[in-house]
C-alpha cells in the first residue's frame, strides 16, 4: 500500500497532495452532522488568506523594537526600562505610605477631639456640683415650709379680720374669738419673718 506524501495545509484551509500537487479543500463536517464535500482549487488561485505580506528585508533588518531611543545602547535600554519599573514600583509606595500616614493622622485627630471633648465637658461641670445638691434640696423643703406657714398665718389673719368686722358691728364674742384677736400682732410679725426668709432664699 503506497503511502501519501504529507500534505501542507495553507493559513486558508487549502492542502496539496498527491505528486501532481494537486490543491483541495479537504471534507468537513457542518455545525449540524452533514458532511461538507472536498473541492478542487484551481490552479493559480491564490485567496486572500494565502497572499504573503510583502516586507523589506533591509527595513526588517533596521526595524526599532519598541521603547527603543535612537543614540543609546542596548545595555542603556535595559537600564532604563529598569529603572521605568522601579520608577513606578516607587511611586506606588510612596502612594500607600501618603495614605497610610494620612488615615494616622485622621485617626489622631479623631482620638485628640474626643479628648479635649472630654476635657471641655469636665471643666464645664461646677466644682461642687455634687456637694451642692443637698443644699439646694434642703432650700427647697424650707421654701415649702415657709410658704405653707405663711398660707396658715394669712388664712388665720382673715379670720380675725373677719372677728373684728363682727365686733365692730355690735356682735358678741366669745372667749376663744378675743384670744384669736389677741394674737393678731404676734401672727402679722411672724409673717413679716417668713417673707423676709423667703426673700432671701430666692436670692
């Protein structure tokens, strides 16, 4: 059994074989299982895949590689590309230290308002705030006080006006209504004494 003499297959899909070179599109098969039949190329055509691109062999043998700088050497090359890499590597990390240093100092700045927040709501509180409130609340139950005895004595000053206006108009009075009577000036006195305290609780 003779043996075919391998075959080269183009950018395009086509193959020759056989001693007479002969070029094909070999079968394939479709997207659905249906067989795409082999066809002959004739000869001459070229398709567009197959055209090779023209190019200068002395263009190609002077072509730059990229980055290249006409004047410097290769060894130059190199180490400019290094150090265009340790450039940007540099300006990365000074790029995380700024952020760094600046989240630091948000931080410090957060922690020293909170401090002097704390420092300024301790110097605003009296000094004797907490020995104060006993004395305002004893002020306060003698207010009470001075003010409920000055409701009595009043209420006990009408009623002896009240007695008063009856004797004057001709009534009798009994022994307790003239001892009542008796005590008019000791009454207006110990209101007179009341107000003055409560006046000066007040200041």
């Amino acid at each position: 059994m003779s043996r075919r003499p391998p075959s080269s297959q183009t950018a395009s899909g086509i193959v020759t074989r056989g001693p007479e070179n002969e070029r094909v599109i070999p079968a394939s098969r479709r997207a659905d299982g249906s067989i795409r039949p082999e066809r002959k190329i004739r000869p001459g055509f070229i398709p567009q895949e197959d055209v090779k691109r023209y190019t200068n062999p002395r263009a190609e043998a002077i072509k730059l590689p990229a980055g290249y700088v006409v004047g410097m050497g290769q060894q130059q090359q190199a180490d400019q590309v290094d150090a265009d890499k340790k450039g940007k590597n540099a300006r990365r990390n000074e790029k995380k230290r700024l952020e760094k240093q600046q989240q630091q100092e948000q931080q410090e700045q957060r922690q020293q308002r909170q401090s002097d927040d704390a420092d300024t709501q301790e110097n605003s509180e009296p000094a004797e705030t907490q020995p104060a409130q006993p004395a305002v609340a004893e002020s306060q139950a003698q207010t009470t006080d001075f003010e409920k005895r000055s409701k009595a004595i009043k209420k006990k000053l009408r009623q002896i006006e009240e007695l008063e206006q009856k004797a004057t108009n001709g009534a009798e009075l009994d022994n307790d209504q003239k001892e009542k009577i008796s005590k008019k000036s000791e009454l207006e006195s110990e209101l007179a004494d009341i107000q003055e305290r409560l006046q000066a609780i007040s200041l």
